[in-house]
C-alpha cells in the first residue's frame, strides 16, 4: 500500500508541473495560438500542410512523451591515444584581448514513434549551447515513413523502413537499408541514439565518403530518414510493406 501511494503522488506531481508549464505559456505566433486553443491537437496535421514551427512550445504540447539525446560531437586526447568523446565542442578566434571560445553542441529528439528532429546550438557556456540545439531539434522535426522493405522478412510490419534511401552531407553519405527482425541497429553508436529515437528497431547502413566527422555522419542520416517522406509510391507498395507514416 505504501509504495502505491507514493507512485500515486509522484504521479500527481508530474502531471502538476507539466500544467503550470504551460499555463505561463504565451504562444508569439498563430500556429501557436491554434494549438493552445485547442483547434490543432495532432502534429501531423501541421506537418501534412507544410505550417512552419517558430515555437518548440508546440511540439512539447502535441507530443508530452518526447525524449532527447545528446550526440557526442566533441573530442579530447586519451590517455595512450586516441580520443576521448566528449558532449560539446570547442572552436576558438584570437581577439585583441586573447582567445574566444565558443561551444556547440548537437541533440536529437524523438517519441519512439514516427517523428524526430536534429538541431545544432553554440553558445559561450555548454548548458547553454545544448539549450539552444534542443529547441531546434524541435522546431526541425518530421515524420518518417516505417514498413518492412525487406525481401528475407516479408512480413507487412513497422520494424524497419520500407525501402533503401541514401542521405548526404557534406563529403559524408549513408546509406540505409531496410533489414528482416531480429537483426537490430547495425549502425554506428551516435546514429543508433536517432534512429531508435525515431521507433525503427531493424536496420542495415553503409557509409561512405569522409565518415570522421560525426556531425556530417549524423545529418546525412537524417537527411536519409527525411527522403523517405520525398518518394512517390505507389498503392502496391504500400500493401506490400505495410508502411506507415508517423505515429502507429
């Protein structure tokens, strides 16, 4: 009894703190306005008519169960060599009263199911700068498509993605391929936080190109997840692989 009064009042707790969030809330824009208002309830509906989003208000209302993941961009020398990953990285320029540093910083952000976003931030101070990169992830968000593309599976479900798709950026290219179950994330550790964000849980990737750089490597993954949505199928391949765009 006493441990299901504590989950109940910890429950209560959240759900207080996520209202006064926001009833102190002033939407700048009218896409803002609609949502608070209740006339918008579905981010699919903004994302399907193209509405901009200038507010990362809006999709922490439509979308409550949202989760973000910082991506290792930065890195400092190991101790026998090699490099050690570090949250942000560091770029400096000589001014006349000496070196001035600014840090960026990259996050992803996703529900588990259909939608995510990628945003990069700098800023003087650290807190700062992934402050930054968080509210542009969420302004940068989309939909992806989700099926079963593959020909050794078959079997019509949302594991993985419906067909290969290649993402550039840069000098650093991925290439995606859709995988049977029980294959898991073949792919490197920084694009496994975005793709398991994004609610695939089978996938095959290449990579080819300059791959040392992981913030080309990461938006060229991205930029693969978002041709999924650019490709024009058609009502046969639809049933064949059972895709699905957004949330299940």
């Amino acid at each position: 009894m006493i441990r299901r009064r504590r989950r109940g009042q910890r429950r209560e707790v959240v759900k207080q703190t996520f209202e006064e969030r926001f009833s102190s809330w002033k939407p700048k824009t009218v896409l803002g306005l609609k949502v608070k208002s209740g006339e918008i309830k579905d981010l699919s509906y903004i994302l399907e008519n193209a509405y901009v989003i200038k507010e990362p208000q809006i999709v922490d209302y439509l979308l409550p169960d949202l989760e973000e993941q910082i991506i290792l961009i930065g890195g400092t020398p190991g101790k026998g060599g090699g490099k050690k990953r570090i949250i942000s990285k560091k770029t400096a320029r000589m001014h006349r009263s000496g070196r001035r540093f600014t840090t960026r910083a990259m996050v992803v952000v996703g529900n588990n199911n259909g939608y995510i976003g990628i945003g990069e931030g700098g800023a003087t101070d650290t807190r700062e700068a992934i402050g930054k990169a968080l509210n542009k992830a969420k302004v940068n968000i989309i939909s992806i498509r989700r099926g079963c593309g593959s020909w050794e599976c078959g079997c019509k479900t949302s594991h993985s993605i419906p067909f290969q798709v290649e993402g550039r950026c840069g000098a650093s290219i991925a290439i995606l391929l859709p995988a049977p179950k029980g294959i898991g994330l073949c792919v490197n550790d920084e694009a496994k936080k975005m793709i398991k964000l994004a609610g695939i849980k089978d996938l095959w990737m290449k990579t080819r190109g300059s791959t040392n750089s992981r913030e080309n490597l990461i938006k060229a993954t991205f930029d693969g997840l978002k041709k999924l949505n650019k490709v024009k199928v058609m009502e046969k391949q639809i049933a064949m692989t059972g895709m699905k765009e957004g949330a299940l």
